[in-house]
C-alpha cells in the first residue's frame, strides 16, 4: 500500500513524507484503562503488536526507498495521552500536534 501512494505521489510530483502511529504502547497485567475496556492482557499484548508490526513496516519501507518518516510511535510513546488505545486525549492532542509540526518543519515542509 504505501509503494502505491508513494508511486502515485511522485507520479504527480507531490512532496511527502510518511509517518508511524502513535499508540498506546504500554500497558500492564493490571492496568486501569486495560480493565474498563474488558479486554484481557493478552489480547491488548496482540493488538499493540500488530500495530508495531505495522509502524516497523512504514519505518522498513522509508528506509529502502529513502523517504522521510517522522516516528510519532516513538515520539508520543506516553499512554497518558490516550483515553483509549488509539484516540489521543484533548489535552495530548495539542502536544503532538506540536511534535508532528516541529517534525515537518525539519523536513522543510512550512
């Protein structure tokens, strides 16, 4: 998938650069948020691996082919800032807001 809109991107000359998903990383045996949403550890440990597996896959793709990633998995790795596994909370949203647009700013992007 991301060959085809990396392919389709440069077809149209349109800069661009990818970037991972920040997600909930870490989550413990007894974790609050864990025991709210009635999933079992295991299979929170399977779904955050899933989505690791497919962040490593967008870093893998970058590499090989020399485009610009901004990691925010690495980069927004705090699971206070999500109310749920994956939906940033109103008060993280500004914070990596602001870590995508200094990334983006590196880049040459504004």
């Amino acid at each position: 998938m991301l060959s085809s809109i990396h392919a389709l991107l440069c077809n149209y000359s349109i800069p661009h650069c990818f970037a991972t998903t920040p997600h909930r990383c870490k989550v413990k045996d007894d974790d609050e948020w864990l025991e709210k949403t009635g999933l079992s550890f295991k299979n929170y440990s399977n779904r955050r691996d899933k989505r690791k597996s497919i962040n490593l896959s967008c870093r893998l793709f970058c590499e090989k082919f020399f485009i610009d990633c901004i990691d925010m998995e690495s980069q927004v790795d705090n699971s206070d800032f999500f109310y749920d596994d994956l939906h940033l909370t109103n008060r993280a949203s500004p914070i990596v807001g602001k870590v995508l647009f200094d990334n983006l700013n590196k880049l040459g992007a504004f």
